[in-house]
C-alpha cells in the first residue's frame, strides 16, 4: 500500500495480506469486507479491483498455503531414500512452515470447511496428499523395521497435528526460534513412530 498525495493506493497483495490477518485473528465469517477496506484506509468498493469476492480472497489463502506445504515436504524429502532421514525431514519442514506462516496455518485449519465446492474438496484433497506422503514414510519405515508402530495412519496424524499446534503457541520473541522448535520436533516425531 503507498500513498501518493492525499490518495491511498491499494495493491492485490496488500488486500490478501489485511485479509490475511483479520482472517486468522477473526475468522473467515467473522471479517466483513468493510473491516479490510478499512484496514487499509480505502473504501470498500475499491478492494473489487483487486479481487472478486471475499471467498476468493479466502480461496487464494487457502491454495497457497497448502500448495506452499506440499512444495516443502517434496524439496525437504527430494534425493532422501532412508525413512529415517526422510521423516526428519519432512517434520522439520512442516513444523517450520506452521512457526514462520502462523496466519496462514490458522485460516486453512479453521476455514477451509466454508469454501464453496468444488474449491473445499479440491483443497482438502490436496492435503490429504500431503497426509499420504507422510503415512507413506512412516510406512516405509515399517516395513524396513527402522520404526515401530501399530498404525502409520495414527503416526502420521499425531505429527501433522503436533506441527499445526505450533502455529497457535508460537512467537518470534519466545526463548526458541523457529528452527530450534522444528529441530525440537524431529525428535518427538521419531518417538512418535517408535524409531531404532
């Protein structure tokens, strides 16, 4: 957003990013279009030419951020062939997306259920493609006796979720960085599946 004399001018992306925020600090349902016109000091018919509605704006969020994880997971995994490695890995990756892209990881958790089909199933769909990645590892893990545990399927929800919570607790000014918390995390995710 820049000012040019007494007239503000609103960019796309800093109408995503107000919406952003009041999204994951009010909820989807709970942020009118008027509150992110005023956010950004214009008023509410301007934010249209920079988007169509403001499930759109949820949409777009949405797609970013979960196209954002499975991106991490593939260049945090790519070239590993050892499940150990490859968890460890992928758990730091997905720790550190939720401690670096808090608001992102709020609004895709708690709003993802109020985008209108086909968009919902689209998404959800993509994460669960991250989910089956993810049990895949521990799988494999499984079956080369390098870990032990009953159900993958469980194992692979209690990381994700491990992760996801650090998008709540999280802070830039807390005693641990993002990287150490995520360090932090590869070895609760190792206790998880019962790793040699």
């Amino acid at each position: 957003m820049t000012r040019t004399g007494e007239r503000t001018t609103v960019t796309s992306d800093a109408v995503l990013d107000s919406a952003l925020t009041l999204f994951a600090a009010l909820g989807y349902h709970g942020t009118a279009l008027s509150q992110i016109a005023g956010a950004l000091e214009v008023r509410t018919p301007s934010l249209y030419n920079h988007m169509r509605s403001k499930h759109d704006l949820l949409l777009t969020i949405v797609r970013r951020t979960v196209t954002g994880v499975l991106d991490d997971f593939t260049a945090a995994t790519d070239g590993l062939t050892d499940p150990r490695d490859r968890l460890l890995a992928a758990t730091r990756a997905y720790a550190l997306r939720h401690a670096t892209h808090r608001r992102e990881a709020i609004v895709v958790n708690r709003d993802t259920s109020s985008l209108d089909e086909p968009h919902r199933s689209e998404m959800q769909a993509l994460r669960r493609t991250h989910d089956h990645a993810l049990r895949a590892i521990i799988e494999e893990g499984v079956a080369a006796g390098r870990f032990s545990i009953d159900s993958p399927a469980l194992g692979s929800f209690a990381i994700r979720e491990m992760c996801v919570s650090v998008a709540r607790w999280f802070r830039d000014d807390g005693p641990m960085t993002a990287e150490q918390v995520a360090e932090e995390y590869t070895g609760f995710a190792l206790r998880i599946v019962g790793a040699e």
